[in-house]
C-alpha cells in the first residue's frame, strides 16, 4: 500500500502510488495539465499509463521532447506548447531530465524573460517566487529526486549549465511508485542509482550544519549500498526497485543541505551538449577522484560513510567507489565518454562558479579541478 510523507513537499509513496495522481490534480485544481516526458518514455507506453491514471475526459496535452540534458531552447518550446494549450498545471513523468524542465516550465509560465536572470550563480534565487504552475513529479528513474529537490538545471544557449534554486520549485507533489521503474534497464538503473548515492555522500559531507538532512543522507546511503547490483543483476524485483527510489528520495530530501565538487564537474560536463553526457554517470566516475581531494578535511565523515556502505574501518573509501563503479559496468574514465582534454580549461573555470562548490567540504581552485579531471581521465 502507498503511504503519504510530508517532508519539504507532499510524498505519495508505494506500489500503486500512481492511482492517486487523479486525486493530486483534483486537489491541486488542474484540469489541463501539461504532460511533459521524453520520446523513449512513449515508446515504451509507460506514458499511456501515467495519462490513464489521471481519469481525463479530454485529450492529454503531450509534450515529450524533453532532451537527455534539458535546454534553454527545450524550455523555450514546452511553453509556447503549454501557452496554446491553456494549460494550468504540469505532470512531469521520467527523469531528472523531464521534471528539471517542467520546472523551468513552470517558472516561465508566471515570470517574466528571460530564464537567465533566474539562475543561481546570477543571483537569481531571490527574483522566484511562489507564482509557478502547480507541478506533480512522477519518477521512472531512481536517482536525481528532483522529484522533492528544489534545483532545475538546464543547459542553456551558451553551453553554460545552470542551477535555478528555490522553495517555490519544488514540485507541489510527488508520486513515488517503484512499479514505474521495473523497465528500466540495467546500466540505467546503475547510473541513476549512483547519483541517488553521490547526493547522499556529498550532502552528508557538505560543511553546513543540518544533522536532520545528515541523518536522512546515511539512511539513503544505507539502502542504496545494499540494494543497488540487485536492482541493476535482478531488475524484476519490486523490494530492491522500492529501496533505490526510496534511497533517491532521500539523497534529494537531504541534498537541500548543498551538494559539492562532484556536481560542480558534473554540471559543468553536461553542458557539452555534443556528448550528451549521462549526469549519474559523470557523478560515478568523478566520485573517487573528488572524495580523495576532499578527504583531508573530513575523515571522521569517511568513517560514518564506511558505516553505512557495511565497509571495514581499514578499506579505502575512494576504491571502494571504484570497485563499485567496476561491478556496474560504469565507464573506466571521462576519456571513455568522449571527453578530450581541451575541455578542461573551460570545465574548471564553470566548475569553479557552479552553485555546488561553495559546500565541497574543501575549497577547491580552478588548478585543483584541472588536477581532478586529470585523474578522473
């Protein structure tokens, strides 16, 4: 049986938690809601369910050209589609990809252009307010929990990827149902699932002070530790689909505390719109490279982490993430991905501004991320 949690935004969470969306847009008071997903999700007909649990009497307003990493020009598109369809409220169904860009949807809908002037790093944060679409975020993916964050990033014209961050962005409900996730496919499932576990290791590791959002990020950690290469060898199986989402629920619940230099090099990365890069799987080959750096400044953290990975005091955290990363399957380096040194330079530099590295656990410089892409090559 699903069961309601109320914790930064409304949670219905369980197996079958998808009958209640017909409740949530009634409750909400959206009658033309704006579907928002990606064309692999309709190929899959996955979608077909989703808009059948909304009990609509009319067509369902689809937009699925949602790209791998959401754009400025994506967000510019979806609401010129929610505008002419009058739309008065948005389901995002996917990934992080899907509601990231509902939620820049559902800002630009009710706030003026352009988006930029919204962004964290241009001081954006405080111009958002709480006049956005109502949102409802269904999950198919355990891993970003955008579905309770309060970031969307978005890649914009510039190749520059961007947090905008807010309370108001957080989606007004969230329906979590592993059911959803059961077609997922394996490397899939492994990356997404070692982004749910960067957000719980780099929000654990995060200097600012919120022992709540700690305790919450070793729990997440806890579960994603023992039950992701059974989601990813045995995806069939609802008990270890239900864990890791509920693990990524709590890496986003948690992440409220700031993330750190993983993500700032993940976002930076993601916004080589060429190489359409995966953001979990970025966050699983940076891991290692980053905990080194940041591991001078918080060992007794290391040792709270081993705890809740079932690690012996002696083992090395960073290799244990490498042998982790090896059992999935997940790339040997950024070199594998497509990535080419001449990047780097620009890489460090928006890594340097990127809205998470402000709570790295270690101030990094721009040389610093230079040596981490280096050593994650």
């Amino acid at each position: 049986m699903p069961y309601l949690i109320n914790y930064l935004t409304k949670v219905q969470f369980g197996e079958g938690a998808i009958t209640e969306l017909s409740n949530e847009l009634e409750t909400l008071g959206i009658t033309r809601p704006l579907f928002v997903t990606d064309k692999g999700l309709v190929a899959t007909g996955l979608i077909n369910e989703v808009i059948a649990a909304a009990h609509l009497d009319g067509r369902a307003h689809l937009f699925d050209d949602t790209p791998s990493n959401p754009t400025e020009a994506a967000v510019e598109q979806a609401l010129a589609f929610s505008s002419a369809h009058q739309c008065d409220g948005i389901v995002a169904v996917g990934g992080g990809s899907s509601i990231d860009l509902a939620k820049a949807v559902a800002l630009m809908a009710r706030h003026p252009a352009p988006l930029r002037q919204y962004a964290a790093i241009e001081g954006g944060a405080a111009k958002i307010t709480a006049d956005v679409l109502p949102l409802i975020a269904i999950p198919t993916t355990a891993g970003t929990g955008s579905e309770v964050g309060r970031a969307s990033l978005i890649t914009m014209k510039d190749s520059r990827k961007l947090g905008f961050l807010s309370p108001h962005l957080i989606p007004s409900v969230a329906i979590c149902d592993p059911n959803l996730t059961l077609g997922l496919p394996p490397f899939l499932t492994a990356a997404t699932g070692m982004d749910a576990i960067a957000h719980c290791v780099e929000t654990f590791l995060s200097p600012k002070t919120n022992p709540p959002a700690e305790a919450i990020a070793l729990d997440g950690l806890t579960r994603a530790s023992a039950h992701l290469v059974e989601a990813v060898e045995y995806g069939d199986r609802l008990n270890a689909r239900s864990e890791m989402m509920m693990a990524a629920l709590e890496g986003a619940m948690a992440f409220q505390k700031g993330l750190g230099a993983v993500h700032s090099l993940s976002h930076a990365l993601g916004g080589l719109m060429e190489l359409k890069l995966h953001h979990g799987t970025l966050n699983a080959v940076l891991m290692p490279t980053v905990l080194r750096f940041n591991q001078p400044s918080c060992e007794e953290k290391f040792e709270r982490l081993k705890q809740a990975m079932g690690l012996a005091p002696e083992e090395d955290l960073a290799a244990a993430f490498e042998a982790l990363n090896a059992r999935l399957g997940m790339p040997k380096g950024l070199e594998a991905m497509g990535v080419e040194k001449h990047h780097f330079n620009d890489i460090a530099q928006w890594a340097l501004e990127d809205h998470s590295t402000a709570t790295n656990p270690r101030t990094p410089s721009k040389e610093d991320f230079q040596r981490m892409l280096e050593d994650a090559f």
